[in-house]
C-alpha cells in the first residue's frame, strides 16, 4: 500500500453511500476517501459513520471527518480508530495541538485541511504538529472564509505558503483542492499543472473524469524526462545543457524528476 506522501489523486465518496465505495476504488484514483462531513447531510451522518470500511480495496483509505465543535467530531473519531484506515483529514485545521490530539486518539496519520484565515495562519505550526503527515488546501472554503475570489493569482500566496510550511516541517508536500468543474477534465488538469508548479504533490479530486487529468498533470512528460537525461549525463561542475547553464542544483532537480518518473538514475 502506498504512504501518504505517494497519493496523488485521491478521490473522495460520500461515506452514505457503500455501493460507490468499490467503483471509487476501481476509478483509477490511488486512494479513496470516504467523507463524512459535507457530503453527507446532517440527517445521514450516524448512517455514514456506520458504513465506514477499508476492506473494498487495498488502497489508502482516507476519512475525512466532521470538524472539532461539531454534535459527530467525538464519535467520528471513535469510528476512525476502530478501522485500519491510512490516515484521517481534519477540516478545517486550525490549531496543531488539535491536529495532534486527533492523530493520537484516532490512532493514524492526520492531513490537515487548511481552509481558513486561521488554518493559513497558523499552518506552519499545523505542519510541524505529531502525527500529522500532510497538509491539503480546502480553497473553497478559504474563500469563504476570507470572501475572496477563487482565482489562481489570488490564492497564489496560499498555496505557496502551504508548500513552503510542508517542507519546513519535513513532511510530504501538500495536496491541492478540488476543481468544481465536472463536465470537462481539462480544468482539472489545468489547475493540478499549476499546483505541481508550484511545489505540491497532490489534488482532491470528486469525480472519477478528474483522475486520469490529474496523474497526468502530476506525472513528470516526456520532455521533462528527457532533458533530465541530458541533464545527468552532463557530469559534474557548471556545464551548458540545451543552451543552459547546469551545476548542482540543477542536477538535484533532474533527479526528482526521474524518481517521480520511477526510473533509475544512473
């Protein structure tokens, strides 16, 4: 089973729902999480809870619980720690000690899904938190919260500290949150493109048409590869690759590129 620094295109189901939870599996995403909290309405949650399960696949399972202060955040985790799930998603991530409490009690992994002011602000500490593994982006909500547009240039700095907070903290660069368009991929694609520039390694997805536009995004092309090569091959010192200056920095990112492709370096 791969660990949460793998997953790259998970894919949310409403947990209300079992009869999906196999064809989530068998979507082509590399980890299914089954969510409790807004997909679910308030009169399905005891429901939900009790159709958790892991044993549809051998994939990660994630669950995405109801938020602390909510009437289902106790029995939500209560429920989590009696299932050999791969990691538990936190909404609304605000302060790392709640973060950590709920790794311990849950007994796995906790994503922290930063979608407030005070989840941004704070998201360095959430980082560094015990338990937690990785941090996710809940842009919808964000932009709730700060009244804000749901544009790339507007929540540039935002995915950009969360990178910058994750890689502070040691852990597994974040995941990016979910395109709303269903229809066509290409959005979705558009916006994993842009967040794999960025530095994170990962997008919420919510429909089975995004994952294959998604691992497509995140996987390193042909060119890239290619110019890895070339990079490689080129020893050592300041040398000039396709017009371009290389020196060892340059050679680290070549590397990366190959192991995020799986191929050896040489």
């Amino acid at each position: 089973m791969a660990g949460l620094s793998d997953i790259r295109a998970p894919l949310f189901v409403p947990a209300d729902r079992p009869e999906r939870f196999a064809k989530a599996a068998a979507s082509g995403a590399d980890a299914v999480i089954l969510d409790l909290e807004d997909a679910v309405a308030a009169a399905a949650k005891d429901a939900a809870r009790a159709a958790l399960a892991c044993g549809f696949t051998d994939l990660p399972v994630l669950v995405r619980i109801n938020g602390a202060g909510t009437a289902w955040h106790e029995a939500d985790v209560a429920a989590v720690a009696a299932l050999p799930v791969a990691g538990v998603i936190l909404p609304k991530a605000e302060e790392a000690d709640a973060a950590a409490r709920l790794g311990q009690a849950a007994g796995c992994a906790v994503i922290g899904l930063i979608e407030s002011a005070r989840g941004l602000a704070n998201a360095r500490s959430i980082a560094a938190a015990k338990g937690v593994e990785r941090l996710a982006f809940g842009s919808i909500d964000y932009c709730a919260d700060l009244g804000c547009a749901h544009l790339r240039e507007v929540l540039l700095p935002v995915r950009s500290e969360l990178v910058l907070a994750s890689r502070l903290a040691g852990i597994a660069a974040p995941i990016d949150g979910v395109t709303v368009q269903l229809d066509d991929p290409r959005p979705a694609e558009e916006d994993a493109a842009h967040a794999r520039a960025l530095g994170m390694t990962g997008k919420l997805c919510i429909h089975p048409k995004q994952i294959a536009a998604v691992r497509r995004a995140f996987a390193p092309t042909e060119a890239e590869i290619g110019w890895a090569r070339r990079v490689l091959a080129s020893g050592d010192g300041a040398v000039s690759v396709d017009g371009a200056m290389v020196d060892e920095p340059v050679r680290i990112r070549a590397r990366a590129i190959l192991c995020e492709a799986g191929q050896d370096i040489d």
